[in-house]
C-alpha cells in the first residue's frame, strides 16, 4: 500500500485520520515538525496531510510553513494538503502559493477527505509519469530531436551515425507526415558539414518553369523578368547540405541536370557560361515509388542509382505502435507548456483511441490533433472528442495492427522483433527496474542483461 504521512498535534484527530486511512493505506503520524520530517525522509510519502498550527506555537502557523518549505525542499512532487480550521482559511491559501496541493477545513469529513487524497495520488502519479517521459525526451532529444524507441526508428538512428559522417548521398522514403525532413537534418547535423548550411527545396512545391532557376540560378537577363544575378540553392548549399524533398515531382529535364552536377560538382547559372565548383552533399526524399517511377519512365534510372548510394526508409505511424503512446506523450507536454494549458493527460479512451486510429497522415496528423485538443481543452484530462477521435474514426482491428508489423519477415526476424518490443515495455512499465522487469517476463535477471545486450537495448537498471 501506498505511504501517507498524517501531520497533526491533535491526538482524537489523528485517531480520526488514521481509522479512516488504514484501509486504504499505510499511514504515519507525527505530532511536530522534526519528527514529521524524519518520517518523511525514512519513507518518503507522495501525500502528506499537514496541520498548519503545530507545537511549540499551535496557534500560529510559523511552524506548519516551516514544515511544508522544508517536505517541498527535500521532494517537490510530494502532494501536501493543509488541513486547517476556518479562521486560518488565508493560510491555507498562502500555503498553496507555497506548494501545497489543496486545502481541508476542520472538522474532518473523511469521506471528502479521502477523495482529496486519491486525487493527490492520481496527480502523483501524472507528475511522476511527466518526469520519467522528461527522462526519455532528454534522452531521445540528444539525437537531433526524433522519438522512437521502436526496433525499425532504432535502425534508423543507427544508420544515421553510421552514414552521416560520409559524404554518400542517401535517398529517403516514407509516406507524407512520416518525418522525412528530420532524418535528412539529422544526417546534417552529424556530418562533418554541420557547420556549413541546410538548405531544404521542396521540388513539388515550386513550378517546372521556376524550379531550375532555384536551384541552379541566373544570370541577368537570362530570360524575361531576370533584371538581376541570382544564385540557387545549389550554390548557397555550398559546404552544406542540399535536401531535395518530393524529388520524384521533378521534371526528368531537370534530373538530367542534376544527374550531370552530382557526377562533375560543377554547375552554369541559367544564361551562364562559367562553370562554378560547388561542394554540397544531395540528400532527397519522395513519397512515391521511385521503382515504379522508373519503369513508367518519370524518373531517371541513372540518377537513382546516382542518388540511392544509401536508402533509408521510415516505417509509418500505423507500423510503429510502440512508438505511438510516447510520441503523443511527447507532443502533449510540448504543446501543453507552449500554450500554457492546464492538459496534463490522456484519459484511457483517449489512448486507446489513438492506438485504435490508423494515422493516414502520419506523426504530422497525430501532433496537429494533440495540438488542436491542447488549446480547445479546458479539461486537465484529454478525452477522444477533444482530439477529433471517435468510433466512428477510421480505425484499426488489434489484429490487423499486431500482424502488420510482421508482414513480409522471416519468422526468426518476428521473433527478434516481438522479444525486443517486450523487453522495452517490460523495462519501460518498471521505469527500468531489471528484477522487477525480469520477473514480469519470467525470465532471470541474468537473462534479461544478455538479451539486453544481444538486442544492443540503451537501458539503466534503477535498482541499486
């Protein structure tokens, strides 16, 4: 059961208190404030009641503030409740500017009492989830900001160190909303460029007409409109990166141009007839099958093999959904301190909502949707209505969304992946606690460090 610590001089009080806890929880009791914080520090309660008029001075509350600056000194997320008499109701409220959870005014009324203290649990327990979620992004965000402790996002990450500090172009596929623009700052940000500029062109965005002039420039004059110099992305790239989104939208007059630049790093303005060296590393992402492009002769066979020196591909949302709870997680404390909203949490329709819906728009989709029910929530709790989501949403059997990961791979490849995927959850369920994680999969302790180490996992024991 969970520790409570009763702090109160009054002795039929804390008969009272106790007799009606006891069942619920192991309860403490201190009479002062110096035995009250040796309890705390010995058990270290997430609730305490505290009476704010405690000897020597029982009629004034300079001891009762003593005690809860002190309790919120040695464990801020400790929930205190002041339980106080009518005539310290300024106090009380005092009190809460301090820290303090809530206030209960004598005489005691241990039904509402108990309901104040399961609330103080329930928000415990949201403060602590919020702080092992901090853990995780801290953790995650030291790797250019991408979440995914999923086996295939893991992959990524690993090819992305491997590959970035070379100067291979790599082609990027995935759906739209999947994050390819990341990945591609990612390789950036750990190349030996990262110094030099990120310049991103979104092929599909501009027209045929302009998108030559974009990328490779003009002179003045070169055509109608053209009353100055301009140099393209191309050049400004130069001792960078240029990242070529929806590349397959390019017209294959154009793919003949950049087909010729990769292979001579050398390029002529539009009007221009001196060559100029630039040394920039390609990067290209697309949405659509570049094989099949091929064959219908829209895309370049020559310049796909020139661009796909390395390929990486993003799962979509629908195919990852162990990252799918810690990515929403993620997006609700970000928006939630971005717009200073009081949403603390998902309610449990919500999340099964979430795990239910197919995301056709990907990790854009489901930020924009958290987004949306952060600013229009006045609730603290988030429900399916506030993020769009319903029954009658476009969802997904559990089946279908379990027998998908494993589509297409070797029954040896789906072991490894559902071992991996229970281990992380087991280890993420125990906030790493490898006994109490090694128990739950029946499995020893030992064990569970040499498939750690197998799977290459990034874990940290917490029992010490």
């Amino acid at each position: 059961m969970e520790n409570i610590l009763i702090i109160e001089d009054d002795a039929d009080i804390q008969t009272q208190m106790k007799w009606g806890l006891s069942k619920d929880y192991t309860v403490h009791q201190a009479y002062d404030r110096m035995s009250a914080l040796k309890l705390f520090q010995k058990y270290e309660p997430r609730v305490v009641t505290l009476d704010l008029g405690l000897p020597p001075e029982d009629d004034s509350a300079i001891e009762g503030f003593a005690c809860l600056r002190e309790i919120l000194k040695k464990a801020y997320g400790t929930q205190v409740i002041m339980v106080t008499g009518n005539n310290e109701r300024e106090n009380a409220l005092k009190a809460i500017q301090m820290g303090a959870y809530d206030y209960f005014l004598k005489p005691i009324d241990m039904n509402e009492l108990k309901v104040i203290i399961k609330r103080a649990f329930h928000l415990a327990d949201i403060e602590s989830e919020n702080k092992d979620l901090h853990k995780i992004l801290n953790r995650e965000a030291g790797f250019c900001g991408m979440i995914g402790q999923s086996m295939e996002m893991q992959s990524i990450f690993s090819t992305i160190q491997k590959v970035a500090s070379t100067d291979a172009t790599v082609v990027i596929t995935g759906e739209s909303g999947t994050g390819k623009e990341l990945v591609a700052r990612a390789l950036h940000d750990n190349s030996t460029r990262k110094n030099g500029p990120f310049i991103p062109i979104n092929c599909g965005a501009i027209p045929e007409n302009l998108l030559e002039s974009e990328l490779f420039g003009h002179e003045k004059g070169s055509f109608t409109n053209a009353y100055a110099q301009q140099n393209g992305k191309l050049e400004y790239s130069n001792k960078g990166t240029l990242f070529l989104d929806e590349i397959g939208e390019m017209s294959t007059m154009l793919q003949a141009k950049l087909l010729r630049f990769l292979q001579e790093k050398k390029l002529q303005r539009i009007g221009g007839r001196t060559d100029i060296e630039i040394d920039t590393r390609v990067i290209a992402a697309t949405n659509i099958d570049l094989q099949t492009a091929m064959k219908e002769n829209k895309f370049r066979e020559d310049l796909f093999f020139r661009l796909s020196v390395i390929s990486i591909e993003i799962p979509p949302l629908r195919d990852r959904d162990f990252d799918l709870e810690l990515l929403s997680k993620a997006f609700l404390e970000r928006n939630r301190v971005t717009f200073k909203s009081k949403a603390t949490a998902f309610s449990r329709a919500s999340m099964d909502a979430i795990m239910n819906y197919s995301w056709p728009g990907n990790v854009r989709e489901l930020e924009n949707k958290i987004q949306k029910a952060v600013i229009t929530t006045d609730a603290n709790i988030i429900e399916p209505d506030d993020l769009g989501l319903s029954e009658e949403s476009n969802t997904r059997s559990s089946g279908d969304r379990v027998d998908r990961r494993y589509y297409g791979v070797t029954l040896k490849e789906a072991r490894k992946r559902l071992e991996v995927d229970l281990i992380s959850s087991a280890i993420e369920r125990n906030k790493g606690n490898i006994k109490r994680a090694s128990e739950e999969l029946g499995i020893s302790r030992p064990t569970l460090y040499d498939m750690i180490e197998k799977y290459k996992l990034s874990v940290k024991d917490s029992q010490k």
